[in-house]
C-alpha cells in the first residue's frame, strides 16, 4: 500500500474551503468514481483500491490517500494530479 499526503495552505475561511473541496470532490467522483462523504470538516473518498480524505481547516486544506496494492504502482502520477487538482481548486 501507498500513503500520499498534500497540504496546501488557504486565506479562504473555512466556509468557503469546504466549498473547494465539496466542488473537488463532484469532480472526482465523475472522473474516478470515488464516493464522497462528509463528516464534520472531513470529506472522506473512497472506491475499490483507494480510500483518502479530505482535512479542511480555517487555513490549510489536506489530502491523505491510501492506495491499494494495485493503485501503488501510479502513486507518484497520481500524488501530480492531486497537486495540480488542489492547486486549481484553490486558486
């Protein structure tokens, strides 16, 4: 299995973070197929082979993602696409 953890900090508010990640995450949902699901100021994700969760703070968001045996082999791929998506999204 493969850990991956991104934090990125945020001037936002923690309102209009969770607004990002809820929007973040009806992206991944679409592209992946991961099922979103919040509980408290954590949207926790999770599909065959991957299971991740959003943190989101008054100032930084976090997304730890646990791969399964499979998926590890794309953990660096797909460590660049959660950047790049969180890097977006909170732009």
């Amino acid at each position: 299995m493969a850990h991956i953890s991104v934090e990125r900090a945020h001037g936002l508010g923690k309102e209009a973070a969770r607004e990002k990640a809820d929007k973040l995450a009806q992206k991944l949902s679409d592209q992946y197929g991961l099922e979103p699901q919040w509980s408290g100021d954590t949207l926790n994700l999770k599909r065959s082979g991957v299971k991740g969760a959003v943190h989101v703070g008054e100032d930084s968001i976090r997304v730890d993602v646990e791969l399964g045996l499979l998926m590890s082999a794309m953990s660096s791929t797909i460590k660049s696409e959660i950047e790049r998506a969180l890097d977006k999204a909170l732009a």
